[in-house]
C-alpha cells in the first residue's frame, strides 16, 4: 500500500488493540440482547481461541443464532483466522516502508484505534533556469 502513496499522500487504519484481546484469554462471549435484522430475532456470540505466542495463528469463531417465528433456533457460523500484532510492531512496520505515523488514538486501555501514516513531503524541486 504504501507504494501507492505519493509525496504528501496518507494511509488510514484502523485496528482492534490486539493487546486487550489477547490479556482477556480463550472465551466465549455472548451478546446481552437480541439482535434485529429483517424482521428476524438473533443472538450473536464470539468464541475467542488466543494462542500462548502472539506470532502463533488465534482463532474467532462468530456464531449467529437465529430464532424463528415458531421458537426454533437455526446456527450459522464462520471461523476467522488471526494473526494479533502489537501497536509497536504496527508503527515499526509503518516506518520499515517509509511511512510515518501523522496522527493516533491507540490508548493502551481502549478496544480500538485510527492511525494516520503518511510518507513525508518529497523535497520542492528547484525552479528550471
């Protein structure tokens, strides 16, 4: 991505604090309420599977369950593979392709962030005599 960028030109991410998920450990989390879509009822859950090693491959499993008008309830899931990483780590890699992080609001205690990196200013050419 960063080969895209011009002189002046800036990447915007955004990213969970892998850091909180990982401190939390392997879980299950279930949402508190009923989710609404289409005129259909469903409960939304997060089966969290974090590895000893960040480097390692982490698993979250997203289970919807939907109940039906007559009280039955039909799952669907999906199994996503992650590979956490380290707010630093991130910076580090923006700064290994030239990239220089503008502006943050990574907070060691808050779930997500926005980073703005951008490559610097090419310097003015001089003016053809």
């Amino acid at each position: 991505m960063s080969r895209l960028l011009g002189p002046g030109g800036r990447l915007v991410l955004t990213s969970r604090n892998w850091a909180l998920d990982r401190s939390a450990g392997s879980r299950v989390e279930v949402r508190d309420r009923l989710v609404r879509r289409h005129d259909r009822d469903a409960v939304v859950s997060y089966y969290w599977q974090i590895e000893q090693r960040w480097e390692q491959e982490h698993v979250l499993e997203i289970v919807v369950a939907r109940i039906e008008p007559e009280g039955a309830v039909r799952a669907c899931s999906e199994r996503l593979s992650i590979w956490p990483y380290r707010y630093e780590d991130l910076v580090a890699q923006l700064r290994s392709v030239g990239l220089t992080v503008q502006s943050t609001t990574f907070d060691p205690e808050t779930e997500g962030y926005r980073v703005v990196a951008g490559r610097d200013q090419a310097p003015a050419a001089e003016p053809a005599r």
